[in-house]
C-alpha cells in the first residue's frame, strides 16, 4: 500500500520544494495532496511542470488555512477522500513587516492563528485518519530560536510551533506518530524579493555561508526528517551558520 502526504502551503516557496522532493522520492502507488490558498495558476503549474509519470500522484486541494472555517471543510474534504494519512507537513504561514509599535490587536492574532492555532487544530481533525508510525512535520523558523525585532509576532508564533511539536510527541505516542519541526533562517523564497541590496549584504555578513538558503535545501532536510523513524521530537535548524559573525 502507498504512503499518502498532505503538505500545506505547497504550491510556492518551501513548501513547492518540500512538494517536489517529496514526489522525487515516492513509490508509483504514492499519493500527495497539495494545498494552496489563493493562487489557482501557480497551483495548476506545479502538477503541469511536475514529471509526467508522477503527475497523477498528485492532488491539488484549494483552502485558505487562515481561517478555521476553511480549514475544516478541508479536513472534512480529506477524510471523506483518504483512507489514511501518513505524512503532514505543516507549512502555511505569514508575517508582518509593520514594526511592533504599529501592529493592531487584528493583526497580532491573525498570525497567530494561521501559524499557531490553526495547524493545531488541523492536527487534531485529522488524527482520526493518522496511520500508526505516521510523520508530522511542522515548518518552524530559526526566528522561533533567536528573536528579530523585525517581526516580533512571527517570531513569537514559531516558538510556539517548535513547543507545539514537542508537545504532540507526547500526545501521538500511542499511535507511534512522529512529531518534528524544522527552522529555517534566510532562504530565498519570494518574501525576500522585495528586500533591498543593502539589507541582503547586511544579512548575508552575518552567515558563515555568506548566503541565503535555497527552499531545495530545506526540502531535502524535510524531506529526511520525515523518513528518517528515529526522528522525533526534534527542533532542527537549518541556517548557513547564521549570527556567527
């Protein structure tokens, strides 16, 4: 029997690498569903650009995970398609590039809610269709270990995550569900793109790489993570060796 994933956030930036690493590696019986919040056309290009012999493994599933209504007619939508889960990957996330003196009460809990509470609960929807020794995979962030003034509450919202993870290792341990988190730093995902020279030498000086991540490097950490059996309960970096300079 296949091996069925959900990733979230999967059809842009890191979680589209964890996607497609993720389908390099599967058995023809795999099955992957993908979901995305807004952009039909990125989504359509993903399955259309991926390997035609593993285009069919693929399922596209269209729900805005910043809402919790939303997020339950998926999960609903899921458990009514699947038979059983053995992967999630837990991608979806958002920020604020306001300074913490300007944000609004709205602002602060919106992404605290989709980065946070949401992925919880959807943990918690779809454990009924979880298989035993199945993987969790939560995407935190090394802004979750080490605090940036540049976005206090998306800072805020990964360590929760990376608790998050650690918590649910001792939910899922009757049913031997692994629960990891990975934290990237400074990976090239469009987020950056509208970041100046200036501001990408300054972060670049800071990394003993002297550059910024790529999502594939991620991915193939995910991607490991998620298959590696011993693996649980681990909050791992990835970040070129950043503040080590």
């Amino acid at each position: 029997m296949g091996k069925t994933s959900l990733i979230t956030g999967a059809t842009s930036g890191i979680g589209a690498a964890i996607a497609s690493e993720l389908l390099g590696r599967s058995d023809a019986d795999d099955v992957i569903w993908l979901n995305y919040g807004h952009n039909d056309e990125a989504a359509e290009a993903f399955v259309r650009e991926a390997p035609g012999e593993k285009r069919g493994q693929l399922r596209l599933l269209k729900a805005d995970l910043s809402s919790y209504k939303e997020m339950c007619r998926m999960a609903e939508e899921l458990k009514r398609n699947m038979e059983g889960l053995d992967r999630l990957v837990l991608n979806t996330g958002i920020s604020l590039k306001e300074p913490f003196e300007e944000y609004d009460y709205e602002q602060w809990n919106r992404v605290l809610e989709t980065n946070l509470s949401i992925p919880a609960f959807l943990v918690r929807e779809l454990l009924p269709v979880m298989r035993e020794g199945g993987s969790i995979l939560f995407t935190g962030s090394y802004a979750g270990q080490q605090a940036y003034s540049s976005s206090v509450v998306y800072g805020v919202s990964k360590a929760g995550v990376h608790f998050l993870a650690k918590s649910l290792v001792k939910v899922l341990e009757p049913k031997k569900i692994r629960v990891n988190a990975i934290a990237p730093g400074f990976i090239q995902t469009p987020w950056h793109e509208s970041r100046t020279e200036e501001s990408r030498q300054r972060i670049e000086r800071k990394i003993a790489l002297h550059r910024f991540g790529t999502p594939g490097e991620v991915a193939q950490m995910a991607c490991a993570i998620l298959e590696n059996e011993y693996m649980n309960g681990s909050v791992t970096d990835i970040h070129g060796g950043y503040d080590y300079f």
